[in-house]
C-alpha cells in the first residue's frame, strides 16, 4: 500500500488533487458534486480522481450507479491511513 500511495500523491499529476480528496473522506464521505463543492474543482475532474481512486481501492463507493454515490475510505485505506499522513506531510499541499 505504501508504494501505490507514494504513486498516487506524489509520483503522478494530479496527486496533489487525489490526496485533497483521501483527506476530505476521511473527514466525511461525501458524493462527487459535494466533493467538487467543497474542494472548488470541476465535478469531471473530481469524477476522474475518484475512478482512479476506486480502481486501487482507495475508496469505495455506496450507490454506485445509481445518482448520488457516496465515497468513503475503503477498509483497507483506513488500515494504513497513517501511511498516508506521511507522505501527505510530505508532499501535500493543505
């Protein structure tokens, strides 16, 4: 897991974005508009992130498919979420 954060947040464009969203679910899941609400990002952009994150299962999404989805952390996120403080200390810009 350690390796694929690293990947994730700082060795591809569009880290930095990634990391703002793990941050943000792991405060509150929330849905793709919301996200892009709170975060002041294009709801596409937001869109994008979130499959990369699902895809490595960084998240997991409720209702998927149906309007609305919610996204939290998956349980494997938050078995190394201290991982993710570290190289978001590193690397991230809050």
């Amino acid at each position: 897991m350690k390796n694929l954060l690293w990947y994730l947040i700082a060795g591809t464009k569009g880290g930095e974005t990634r990391g703002k969203i793990i941050d943000l679910l792991k405060k509150k899941p929330s849905n793709a508009n919301k996200i892009a609400e709170i975060l002041k990002l294009d709801y596409k952009t937001v869109r994008h992130h979130l499959e990369v994150l699902e895809k490595n299962n960084v998240i997991t999404p409720i209702n998927k498919g149906g309007y609305g989805a919610v996204y939290f952390l998956s349980e494997d996120m938050k078995l190394n979420y201290k991982l993710f403080e570290e190289i978001w200390a590193q690397f991230g810009k809050k």
